[in-house]
C-alpha cells in the first residue's frame, strides 16, 4: 500500500527525519496527525475522540484518459495518495483568505505566525503545533494587533467571514461542495478562488479547484515539460484542463489533486 501523503495545506511542518506533522480541530477536540516511515498516526489531544479526522483516498487510475500520456504517467508514479479532508470550515476559510496576493512561501509564513500567535498551541511529536484562532478570537483583535503580525491587508476579509461564519457556518456544513463555494462567494473580500480553494480543502473534492490556479500550472509543466502548455496569461489553460476530462468529476478531480500532491508531498 503506497504511503503518499498530500501535504499542500501550510500547517504541515516537516522535521529533520522526515516526519511531517500538523494539528487539526474536528467538530469533538484537537489531533495530532503525523506521517513518518511507518505511515499515518492520529492522536486527540484535546476534546474527545467522537470525530475523527478523515482522509480522501485518490487512485491515478482514476485520471481521464484524454489528458497527455506524460503527465498521466508521471502522476501514476505517485500511486495512491492520501489527503486529510481539512475536518474545520473555518481554518479551511481562514487559509484560504492569508493565501490571497501572497506567494505560497509567504502565505505558509503568515499562517503559521497567526495559528501559533492567536489560536490553540498544542503538543506534537517533535515540537509545539497551533490550530488556527477561532472566529471569535478574530472578532477581537484590535486593528494593530491585524498590523503587528503582517495580515493588515487580509484583516476586512478575516472579520466578515468570522461574521459570516458564526451565523452560517451550520448550514454551510451540509452543503455540496459547489454549492458550499458559491455561498462563500457571498462574504465580502472573498473571491471565486479563495470560495473554491476553501470548499476544496474541507469537502476533499478538488473538481471544483480553480483548475488554471498557479500551483497546477507550475507543476503540470514541470511533470510534462516537453507539452505545449498555453502560456501563463493564456485563459487556455482552464478549458483545456477541464476539458480532458469532461463531465467525470471524479477524473477531474484526480486530475487536479494528483497534480497538486506532486509539487506538495511525503512518502
């Protein structure tokens, strides 16, 4: 059984003997979930163990068959990958929005300094973790304390999806995921991408990524250098994508999140 772990999300850390792990808030407690030589281990530290985090399993098999040979093949080599469906909406909401304008590196940064300055700080394997700070923590903050850790920028947009998210947040939980990012369009300062990257990453269903995103361009050439892909302003890239796989929303999403585990990784 391949032991691939998709490690887009920016809470992953990673240690010096490989092991990576990240703290997660499901709707009972706080886990621990880490990755080393011997695979998945998940451990509540907090709360109760009622709700277990949950992993989406996707099969290369299942990539769409119109897409190029190369790429299909480099993203067969991954085998079956695993990626923690992210079990709390609102850090899935909160990343998304710190990922906004900023490059992956510095989004990554940015989180971090917001989970371990303003959320709960718990105890991993090699070190303290943080999930990220509740809305109602959010609601509270004065404007300098949004300046003093670099989020001015994101500070309208973290306040009205914690607005937002406190008095929606029960119906958003049941929604599809299509559904669930056209009502996060709703909230002011978030865009289709940052609703669609939010609905991606608690739902585990990455057909409804924004498929001409940077990071899948970036890696789908890096995988298939030799194809003609359409240049970076070319609007080429999104029907083309898509159109590979057609209606199968199962292949799209292999398509998708495959590509993405490849620039993002443990084995």
């Amino acid at each position: 059984m391949s032991h691939v772990l998709t490690t887009d999300h920016p809470a992953w850390r990673v240690y010096e003997d490989g092991t990576y792990a990240r703290a997660v808030r499901t709707a009972s407690g706080i886990w621990v979930v880490s990755h080393d030589g011997d695979g998945l281990h998940m451990v509540c530290v907090e709360g109760s163990e009622d709700v277990k985090p949950e992993f989406v399993s996707t099969d290369p098999a299942n990539l769409p068959p119109a897409a190029p040979a190369v790429l299909r093949d480099g993203l067969g080599r991954l085998g079956v990958t695993r990626r923690l469906a992210n079990p709390w909406l609102w850090d899935a909401i909160t990343t998304a929005v710190l990922r906004q304008v900023v490059r992956a590196d510095q989004a990554r940064k940015l989180y971090r300094t917001w989970c371990s300055t303003y959320g709960t700080t718990v105890e991993g394997p090699h070190g303290v973790l943080a999930v990220a700070p509740t809305p109602a923590v959010v609601l509270a903050l004065t404007d300098e304390q949004f300046h003093d850790l670099g989020v001015k920028f994101h500070r309208t947009a973290l306040l009205a999806a914690a607005t937002h998210y406190e008095q929606h947040h029960t119906a958003w939980e049941g929604l599809s995921p299509g559904a669930l990012a056209l009502d996060l369009i709703r909230i002011p300062r978030i865009g289709p991408w940052t609703a669609a990257a939010a609905a991606c990453d608690y739902t585990g269903d990455f057909s409804i990524y924004p498929h001409d995103d940077l990071a899948v361009r970036t890696w789908a050439s890096k995988i298939a250098p030799a194809y003609a892909w359409p240049g970076k302003k070319d609007k080429a890239f999104g029907p083309l994508w898509t159109g590979w796989a057609g209606a199968d929303r199962t292949a799209l999403h292999t398509l998708t999140l495959a590509t993405l585990t490849w620039g993002a990784h443990a084995r």
